[in-house]
DNA sequence: ATTAGCACTCAAGCCATTCGAGTGCTAAAA
DNA sequence: TTTTAGCACTCGAATGGCTTGAGTGCTAAT
C-alpha cells in the first residue's frame, strides 16, 4: 500500500467528512462507516474509515448519540461544510428561473411585497421563511401630511424614501389651533425631508426655538406634533410565513426544544429584534456577496440553538434596509437554499428600488 | 328504597353528566364511575352510576377511549355544558378587577389596543387569544387625503369613522394632473364623508360622470384614483397570541391534528375569514348577551374539530366591528372563559368608543 | 330501583430477549 | 507503515410475554 502525505491525508479526512454531512442532511439518520465505504466517494474498508471518524470525533467534527449508533456532524462540521460550499452556480441557474416566477407578479405596495416575499421563501424552501421590513431607522422622510381628526387630534402621516407610510395619532390635550396646521405643514416639510428618521425627532427639537419665534403658539404646536409623530418605539415589522413547516420535521419530534422554537417565532417583536442586530455585521460566509449563515449555537438566541439560519440584506442605493432569508434545521440543503435566499435577496432589492424610482442615493 | 318520578330521574342523569364533565375538564383523564361516587355530587354506589353512565353514552353524550376506560365527555356533552352554566355571575366580579389592570394602561392607537388585547386574552386565559382589527367594511369613510408622491404616483391615505387608517398608492401610467389633486380632494371629501367602505367605490363610480363634465382630465383623474384607492381586496387583519400555548397542552402530543392545527393559525388569512364569518350569526348560547361558543364539529373548518371557540363582538355605536375570542381545547373552564371573552368585549367596545370620540351614530 | 359481586377487557408498565447496526481493537496482509 | 479483516463488545430499538389495575357490563341479591 503506498504512503500517503500528510496532505493527501487531510484531504482524504476533509472528503470523509464532507460524505457524513452530506448523507446526514439527506437522511437525517447517523450514518455509519459501512454506508460511506458502499458509496464511491472514498474506496476504503469500513475499518479505515473508521479509524478516521474516530480522529474526525477527537478533533471535534462528529460525535455518537451513543455508543453504537453511526456519526452525527456537529456545529463545527457543518461550519466546514458551509464555508467549502462550492457547488453553487450550477444550481443557480436552473432554480433562478422558478424562483421569479413564483415572486415576481403584482407587486406594487411594499407590505405585498413583504408578503409575497416570506411566502415564497417558506413555500421553496419549505422551512419558514422571514423578512423584516424596511426599518424605520434605515430610511429618510420624503414627505410629511397632518390631517385633522377631529378639534384635539390630528393624524401625522409619514413617508419615508424607502417607501413606507407610518402614520399616528397626535393627541392634544386642548384645541390645537387649526389655522397653524398649513404653516406647520410646510415648515416641517422643508426642514426634515431627506432627514432619517432615527434622528429626525432630535434635531427638530433642537433647532425648533429657531423656527417661529414670533409665534409662541406656532412653538408649542410644532414640538407637540414633531414629539408625538416621530416618538420612537416602532422597530419594523417581521414577516414570517411556515411556520407550521417546521413542525414536520423528525429532529424535532422530541418536543421541549421545539415548544421554546415556537414560542419564540410567536414572540414576533423578539425575533425581530434577534435578527435585525445582524443587519450591519459582517457576514460569516463569505463565498456569497452577503448570504449569512449561522449554525445552532452560532446564533444569540439559545431558543435557535436547534436550528440554523440563513439570511441576506436587500437594499435601497447602497442602504442595508432591511434582512430577510430562512429557518431551517441544521441538516438543511445549504448551497440550495443559500442560493434562494441570495437570490430573493436581489429581486426584492430590484423590486424595491424600481417601486421607490431607482437607486437615488 | 324510594321510587323517583321520571323527572327526578332525568335530573340525576344531568347532575351526574355534569359532574363527569366539571371532572374532565379539570383532570383531563377519562372519569370513571368509581371517582363520582367518591365524590359528594351524587350518593350513589358505582354500580349504578355505570347504569346511568351507560344510558348517557347510548344517548350520545359520553364515549369509551376503549372498552375499559372511564367515560369521556363528547362534543355534544359540551354543548349541554356550556348550555347549562349558570355560575358566572359569581366569577365575574373577582376576576374583573384583574382583566382591567391588565388591559387599561396605554392605549391611543387601534394597533395597540388590537395588541393589548390579544395579548391580554392570552395571558389571562393560557390559550390562543385572537382580534379581528376593525373590518374596513363596517366602517365609513370619515376624510381622505391625497399625498403626492412623485409625478406618476400619488397615496391615497383614507381614515374611517372607527378609527383605523389604511392608505394605497395610486400609479398612473402617465404624469397625473397635479393641479386637480386639492379640488379632487375636496370633491371627495365631500361626497364620500360617511359612506360606508363597502360601497364607496361602487357609488362613486357610477355617479363620477356628474362630478365635473366640464373637465375630462378630472373626470379620468378621479376614476382613476377611485378605483385605486377603493380597490377590494384587504379584509382587516386579525391579531394573534400565544400560539405556542397550544402546544403545552397534553391532549395535543399526538402529533398529527396538532400540525394542521399550527398550519391554520399560520394561516392568519384563513383563520380570519374563518372567524368573520361568525360576525353577523346569532349566538348559540344565549345566556351573555353575545358571547358565542363553538365546540369542536361546530366549527366550520375540520382543522378546529379538536378545539372550541369563544368568542363575542365588539362595537362601535351599535354596529359590530369587529370579532375577539380565544381558542382553546374543548376540555376549558368554560365559564371563566366565557366571561373574560366578555370582559374584554366590553372593556374594547369601551375603549374604542372613547377613541372616536363617543358613539355617534 | 339499587347495589354487591364477579368475570372480563384492555392499556400501560415492566421485564427479558433478541436483533442488528456500529464501534474499537488487534493482528494479519499489503 | 498503512490498510484491512476479523471479532468481541455495546447499546438502542423492537418484540413479546407477563402482570397490574382501572374500569366496565352483567347477574343475582337486596
């Protein structure tokens, strides 16, 4: 038998374990080292293959459910699998066309957008899909509109350039006097268009003094409505579709993980949180422009330690507005479905800059 | 021993009916005849309640999991039941205390009061509970107002007389006549204040051709925004919580009607018309004035054969917006349920009538 | 009409057993 | 020196028998 490099071993080991997680994720079942010598990957006896699982499990890679059962990948393996991924262009191609079709037709509004977005996500990958929106915080007021509701309260009405409409109630304690509405109006378009929205309450109030001095009525009006209109509080909302999807799967028949999984994908508003606080992160993967993904404990979350997660931002010019991509468990098809979520990340960013007129940074 | 009138006997069987009932639903674990004889209920041997209880299955009130099992509840047992409480008037006070602190605090906007008190339902009840937010349909159109957008686009923001604002973007093909949007507005405002939703487009389309003859580009330009804005389409959302409360409870750890379970409250849209369609039906049980309880079969859907509802609406005025409930197993303190759906009915009902200023019919 | 008594049923828990998939080690083969 | 065959061993999962006990239904006595 000839001698093999080092380096021919490392790469020998490095294909082994590419087998393992590969059969794993299509069967979801420990595999042993009778099926990876029957396969043609590697031509070797079961014995030599196990001797190297054995140093696989040492370094890390794999482990035993128990004693006698086959290997199981572990975090660190699928890290390894994800990160030397390099069969995706093939892929591409053939689902890129399905993926339009299924998302493209009558978009217009941004929440359908949202909408049809989640849906197609979940329904390709079959695993839950999730988009936040664009966020309040990303984007910049275009146009403000106050509409009178009745003599103590009025409606402030907001868009912003990235296309969202947000609107509240602005509630006075008196009358508010109506014949300032117009003037305000104009005032607080001229001042704050183009302004972000994060910052767009502060710098109003503290350049309000400047705005009307003449008119102490104009004042308190003005940082009335700027107050209450631009009150912080809302973070974007999250779209999430299928989750009922992930139910199905075997792994999570054992159900005290799985009640904590559910529990947090109802706890919208955490979730949300969750995965927005990746939104300026770099990346882990690097192969793709900007398609994340987080393996189990790899995510915040303990309630994700289960599952992985992979996503994408879409953007507005060249502004991250907003992420989107799927939950899935461990053992998912990942140059698959790194594929869609890059892919759906680049329609949306198409659609949205089409529907808000161009990148127009 | 002393012969009993058939009346008395009649009386027995529902005592002991009952008492089966109240016990399954606090243990969850078939009763047998054994444990109501214990009980101070009735004050008869085994034997005989057996003979009763048998009666009671062949009547199509109890059933056998299996030959040697104790008796269980049927959905037609339930109805009896819920039919038959009468000890409400006693919880109510005590618990109503408790639905207030929990709800009162904070709310100006229908979102946050839709949110507070799904929320609240949930919490309070351990179920899923649910809001149908205001249906654009029993609403009327209160003032509308048209925001530029650019020069092909403009938003049509529309607040109605219940509160709730919804806005759409209008697109033009071509440039639209900027100067016709404020005596467009007016127009509209004019004409439309007060119509209900539902009928607003159609009755503005058939009489537009009398708007303005005089001018053709006004007479397009209104159509156009019309039928944008007025569009069918959106049914009002409906708010969900607590979710995974459903997964904690032991009925449903057979796992197969519990994820078409899941998938219906995924299915927010479903599940909404599911629930609208309740609006305008008479109540099945009449002792509240209208909280709704609907047992397993009853329910329209199969996906809810293995759950109850109950539900009851709330107004604004004397017209019902909108439906809020909670969905539970069938085995639930139905009582206390019912009241707290009614508590809560009453206490939005309230809420949303002090945010549009009172009930103006 | 009620009840005590008894035979019967059936799910559930509890072994003990088997089976087989898979391992780890050792010694032989290449 | 590396690979492989062989073998003993381990452990989970499936199987089947056995027991237990809760609960019934019937019959005969009260």
């Amino acid at each position: 038998m000839r001698t093999l490099s080092p380096i021919e071993q490392e790469e020998r080991k490095r294909r082994l374990l590419q087998a393992v997680i590969h059969q794993f994720i299509k069967t979801g079942k420990p595999v042993g080292s009778a099926f990876i010598a029957g396969g043609r990957a590697l031509d070797l006896s079961p014995a030599t293959i196990r001797n190297v699982m054995g140093e696989l499990e040492r370094e890390g890679y794999l482990t035993h459910p128990h004693t006698s059962a086959g290997r199981v990948p572990t975090d660190k393996a699928y890290r390894f699998y994800v990160d030397s991924l390099v069969d995706l262009q093939r892929l591409a191609i053939k689902e890129e066309e399905r993926i339009r079709q299924e998302h493209e037709s009558k978009i217009r509004e941004i929440e359908e957008l949202m909408q049809s977005t989640s849906k197609t996500l979940s329904v390709l990958s079959n695993y839950t899909g999730f988009v936040t929106a664009p966020g309040i915080d990303q984007s910049r007021l275009q146009h403000m509109e106050l509409i009178p509701l009745d003599e103590r309260r009025l409606l402030a009405v907001m868009v912003s350039d990235t296309g969202v409409v947000k609107h509240r109630q602005v509630i006075f304690d008196g009358r508010y006097p109506r014949e300032l509405l117009e003037p305000l109006e104009r005032t607080l378009n001229e001042r704050l268009r183009g302004h972000p929205f994060s910052r767009v309450r502060e710098s109003l109030l503290d350049h309000i003094e400047a705005i009307h001095k003449r008119q102490m009525d104009m004042l308190e009006f003005a940082r009335h409505v700027t107050e209450e209109a631009f009150a912080p509080g809302d973070v974007g909302e999250i779209y999430l579709e299928g989750t009922g999807n992930i139910l199905s799967l075997p792994e999570f028949s054992g159900q005290d993980d799985l009640r904590q999984l559910v529990h947090l994908l109802d706890e919208r508003r955490a979730l949300g949180d969750l995965i927005r606080e990746d939104l300026d992160l770099p990346g882990s993967a690097v192969r793709f422009p900007a398609v994340r993904v987080k393996i189990g404990a790899e995510n915040r979350s303990p309630d994700l330690k289960n599952v992985s997660l992979i996503s994408s931002c879409y953007t507005i010019g060249n502004r991250q507005v907003g992420v989107l991509g799927i939950i899935g468990p461990k053992r998912m098809e990942y140059s698959r479905m790194m594929n869609l979520v890059n892919q759906m990340a680049q329609a949306v960013t198409s659609a949205l800059n089409r529907m808000v007129g161009g990148p127009n940074e």
